[in-house]
C-alpha cells in the first residue's frame, strides 16, 4: 500500500531540512510532493535566524507548510498541530502529492501519529502553587520532584525547564494522572490498510514510515550546532531578538520566547546572562535539546535509521523513498 505520508526527523542540525527538499525533488517524477514541517519554533513569524528557519529560495523550490502561522505572543499546541498536520496531508494527497513531514519536534510528530487523550485545562490556583513552591525550592527540586511521580515526563524535560515542568506537576494534581498517562497509543484501534479519512486516528506508524537522521559519532552533531548558533550569530540573531522585544508585547515567559536560542539571547540583552557567555550557553542547550531529541528517537522501534554523519546519506535516503513507494 502506498505511504499515506513519508517523515523525516533527527536532531537539530542533522540535515533534515536538505534532505527532505532533495526528497521532493526526487519524487517530482512521480507526481510531486509537498512539505509539512513538524517544528514547534518554525510556527512563529518573525524568528527566522534564531530557527533556521529554511530560506525563502528553499519555501519557493517546493511547497512548505505550517510555517510562519503564528505571531510569537500566541501559543500552538501540540493538538493543534495534529489537527492541522492531518488537514495538510488530506489536501496534499487529494492533489495527487506525497506529504513528507520533517522536523524534530517529537512531541508534535507523537501527537498525530498516536493522539493525545483530552487533558486537564490550566487552573490558575495551583499553578500559582507550584510557582511559589518552585521560588523557594528552585526548578531542579521541582524536577526531581516530577521525576517521582510522572518519570517518563521528566526524563525528557531539562531540569530548568520551568515551564513543561510546572505543566506536568499541575497536570498530575489536577487528575491524580501522570502526564505521559494522556499521551496514550490508538495504533491497536487503528487499521494500518484503510483509506485515510478525515480524524487524526486514522494515521498509522505503519504507513506513515519514518526516516531518523541520528550521527553515529556525537562530536559531529556538536560541531554542526556550533557552526549554526555561530553562523546566526553572524547572521544578526541578536538583532532579530532586539526587533522582538522592541514590539513592547512579548515576554521571556512566552513560548515562543522560550525557545533554544532566543532565551538565552533575551537574556543577555536583559543583561541576566553576559553577552560574552551568549554563544556557549546558547550551544550547550543545543546540545541538550539534541540529546532530549535522541533520547525520544529512540523510543520509536518504528523508525528506520540513517547515519546523519555517513558518507552516501542522500543516496541511502532516496534509496528508502524508492523502497517505500514501491510497497503501492
């Protein structure tokens, strides 16, 4: 049966984006394909430098979507990406394209291939708790104490994170759940060869076969991140995030704010982090946003691995399309 979509994911600065514009290149001979990226900081106008946001030649050479959909100050949540992913896929296959979806935000890809079971919505009060508790204890404490209830949740949250933190903690005493309980599997239900109608359950890891671009040797991942924060270092990142806080209505609390990058640098133009420590701050939350990324890569058996760091990557990548396409 024909893939319903093909995905490409790894961890930042893996060369996802190249690759998935060869790919479409690739499948112009058989009728074209278009791109839906699954990037939670891509989503967001205005921060294209801080993102590597793909270039406007790039967004010309093949159609991209859900980019550049939300101004910084409103939220986009993963139910919402799922709802607009599917609706993506479902307009791009009535045209007779191939939909490859291509990012490295896990819990996005997590959110429409498997659904998320309605959660508890905020509650003001215990938030408001959980802050207070978090002011004298700090966030490490608050993490180690998510870690005893939900640890499947804090083993791929960064222990500064505050704000999923603070969610996941506020999720477990609303419900008495974890949060990871929510996160809940619909592949059993889900019949892997039926036609794909219009609700998010309907996709399948099993025609939705995914791509991992995972570096067989770490320090070539940690070199290519470098070369990125320096690259948009060079590239006027610290006057993007200027321009940012110039609009007087964007906060550092924000989650487009809080982004890897942008925090660090809102932070040292507030003055809190010294400018001179802004690259390697900024390069090691790469890095561990990298490391979170694998570490959640890993925990999909569905996935096919190719060495992000190997000699004959696009070869082997276009060598997986065929393959994929040649299962209709």
């Amino acid at each position: 049966m024909k893939p319903h979509a093909l995905a490409i994911t790894g961890p930042t600065a893996s060369g996802k984006t190249g690759l998935a514009l060869a790919m479409a290149e690739h499948l112009e001979a058989q009728g074209g394909a278009e791109i839906i990226s699954v990037d939670s900081a891509l989503v967001f106008k205005g921060m294209n430098i801080g993102t590597a946001k793909p270039s406007a030649q790039e967004l010309a050479s093949v159609p991209h979507h859900l980019i550049d959909i939300r101004d910084p100050l409103n939220a986009y949540s993963a139910a919402e990406f799922a709802q607009d992913a599917l609706a993506c896929i479902l307009d791009i296959r009535s045209r007779g394209k191939m939909p490859i979806l291509v990012g490295g935000t896990m819990l996005y890809f997590k959110a429409l291939m498997e659904g998320l079971n309605d959660m508890p919505g905020a509650d003001a009060v215990i938030r408001a708790v959980i802050q207070t508790e978090a002011e004298k204890s700090g966030w490490p404490a608050m993490h180690a104490l998510l870690s005893q209830v939900d640890p499947l949740t804090a083993a791929r949250l960064a222990p500064a994170d505050s704000q999923r933190i603070s969610r996941a903690l506020e999720v477990f005493r609303i419900s008495g759940k974890p949060l990871s309980s929510f996160h809940q599997t619909n592949l059993a239900s889900t019949d892997p060869s039926a036609s794909l109608p219009a609700n998010s359950n309907a996709l399948h890891w099993a025609n939705v076969p995914l791509l991992s671009l995972e570096p067989k040797d770490r320090s070539w991942l940690h070199k290519r991140i470098e070369q990125r924060f320096d690259d948009m270092l060079s590239h006027g990142f610290l006057d993007e995030v200027k321009g940012l806080r110039a609009r007087g209505d964007l906060t550092p609390d924000l989650p487009a704010m809080r982004c890897v990058g942008y925090r660090q640098a809102w932070e040292a133009l507030d003055g809190t982090l010294p400018l001179s420590e802004l690259r390697d701050r900024g390069v090691f939350a790469t890095r561990q946003l990298a490391k979170r990324q694998i570490t959640w890569l890993r925990s999909l058996p569905q996935r096919t691995v190719l060495e992000a760091d190997g000699q004959a990557v696009l070869k082997q990548a276009l060598a997986w399309v065929e393959s994929r396409m040649s299962e209709a």
